[in-house]
C-alpha cells in the first residue's frame, strides 16, 4: 500500500449510532416524527421557535447522557499516533468524537452544545435548554438559536474542507447515507484528487459506487479494525 501521508475522514450519523443517537433515515429516524422542514430550517424556526428550541433541547440532552462508542475511541487513537495530516469532518452536531480523544475535527452542520445568540453573534457552551429563552451570558438578550447548520443554510469553513479532500492520500466515509450535500459530493472531490476511496457503512448508501472499496458492517467493529490496518502500515 502506498505511504498515507495525509487522511481526510467522514462521519455521519451512523458513527454514534451505537451510543445511542438516532439516526436520520432509519425507520426510526429523526425525521420520522419531525419533518425536516419544521424542525432543521430557518424557515421552521421562524415559524414555531419553540418547537425548534424544544428539538433541539432533546438532542441535547441525548447527547450529554451519550457515551463515545469503540468506533469514536478508534479515531481517537489514530488522531493521537497518525504523524501525518487529518481531518475528521463530522456532519454529526454531538461531540462524541472530542470524548473518544479526537482533536482535529471540523463539524460541518454545527455543534449540538453550542449555542448562538442572534442579538450579540457570541457562540456559547450550552448543556441545558432554551426553551425557557434563557438570556444571552454575553448581553443579556433571550434571543439564543442552536448552533447548527440548518438545511439551506451553508457549512462552515467549505473551502477549507474541499482543500484538505482535494490533497487527501486516503478518504474514509463512516457512518452517512450520502443523501445531504455538500458533504455527499466529497468523495467525488477525494477521487478528482487521486485519494483512495474507502467506505465503512452499516449498508451500502447513495455514494457506494464512487469509492474503491466499501466495507459493510456495524461502526463500532470496522473502524477499530481499519485503525489498527492504518497504525501498522
Ligand atoms: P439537501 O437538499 O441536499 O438535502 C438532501 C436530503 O436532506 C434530502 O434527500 C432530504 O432527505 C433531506 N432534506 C433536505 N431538505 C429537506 C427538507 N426541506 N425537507 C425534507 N427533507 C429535506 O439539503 P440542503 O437543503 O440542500 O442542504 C443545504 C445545506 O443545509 C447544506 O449546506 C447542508 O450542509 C445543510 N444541512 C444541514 C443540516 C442539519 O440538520 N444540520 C441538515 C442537512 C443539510
Ligand atoms: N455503523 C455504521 N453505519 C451505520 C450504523 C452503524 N452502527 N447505523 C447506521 N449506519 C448508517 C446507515 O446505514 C446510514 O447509511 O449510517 C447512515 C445514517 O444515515 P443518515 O441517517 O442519513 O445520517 P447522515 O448521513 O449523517 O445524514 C446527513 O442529513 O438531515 C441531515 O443533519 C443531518 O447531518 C445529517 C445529514
């Protein structure tokens, strides 16, 4: 195998489906009983914040009882021996790859323990809820949104992420249906690069046929094993 140098990394709901977290497009989905629509745009915040605020303030508190699973702890490993270049660009808002001793991640749709306030544009730490519209720590407004990249809304930091795939020796998807852009489009991005392609899913997903290999099976045993090929090598 030719040397890795440079790893770019792929997560999405399914990484923390062994911890506990719904998934989006399972028969038991998020979406399932919230229409995207209502809950994940600008326009349903718009419409009923307090639905919105109280979405959000159970997947918080999903994510706090949450636990790092085998899968997380894995690339916390490869984040802390890997000499070379990563990015763990997570669509995931929780923050199970941090607990799991991941440090270069980059969360692509927002962070469920951040929140925003719309008066003072400060991001804060935020564990509890805001459906009681508590007020800003920063000015004192009630006027706090979750920190989260909601669907017609852009990403953050897209240019930084396609340059760190474009140089990639090595893209690993884990864990996403490949039903949302931009992150669905990076494989395609990695093989204009030449990367090797490698995905690691519970089924095969929208994106199976763009990468050299895809490998199907439950997060928590792949990834440990794929770590260790990497660690070796
Ligand atoms: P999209 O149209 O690419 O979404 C594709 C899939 O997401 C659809 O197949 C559907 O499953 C779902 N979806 C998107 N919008 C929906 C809607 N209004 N109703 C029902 N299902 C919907 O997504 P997009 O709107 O083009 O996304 C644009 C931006 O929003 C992207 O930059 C993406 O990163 C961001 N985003 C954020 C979240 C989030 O919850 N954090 C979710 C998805 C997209
Ligand atoms: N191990 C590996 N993969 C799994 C596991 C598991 N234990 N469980 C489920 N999966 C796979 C499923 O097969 C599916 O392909 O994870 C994927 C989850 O897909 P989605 O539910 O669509 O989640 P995701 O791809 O992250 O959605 C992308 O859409 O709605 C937005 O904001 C949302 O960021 C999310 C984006």
């Amino acid at each position: 195998m030719a040397v890795i140098r440079n790893i770019v990394i792929l997560t999405g709901a399914g990484i923390s489906a062994e911890s506990g977290l719904k998934t989006f497009r399972a028969e038991d989905g998020l979406w399932e009983d919230h229409p995207v629509e209502e809950v994940a745009t600008p326009e349903g915040f718009a419409r009923d914040p307090a639905l919105v605020q109280r979405f959000y303030d159970e997947r918080r508190a999903n994510i706090v009882a949450a636990e790092p699973n085998a899968a997380h702890q894995a690339i916390g490993r490869l984040d802390a021996q890997f000499g070379g270049e990563l990015l763990i660009v997570t669509q995931n808002i929780d923050d199970l790859h941090e607990r799991g001793g991941a440090r270069r991640v980059h969360h692509m749709h927002g962070e469920g323990l951040s929140v925003w306030c719309r008066a003072c544009d400060v991001r804060h730490r935020w564990t509890g809820t805001l459906g009681d519209g508590p007020a800003c720590p920063a000015c004192g407004e009630a006027a706090m949104r979750p920190d989260i990249v909601w669907f017609g809304e852009m990403p953050y930091d897209l240019d930084r992420i396609f340059a760190a795939v474009a140089q990639a020796d090595l893209f690993v998807s884990i864990g996403t249906s490949g039903a949302v852009y931009p992150a669905a489009g990076l494989v395609a991005e990695a093989n204009r690069g030449g990367a090797r392609t490698l995905e690691l899913n519970l089924e095969r997903s929208a994106g199976s046929h763009l990468f050299d290999e895809t490998r199907l099976g439950p997060a928590s045993e792949l990834v440990p094993q794929w770590v260790e090929e990497v660690l070796r090598a």
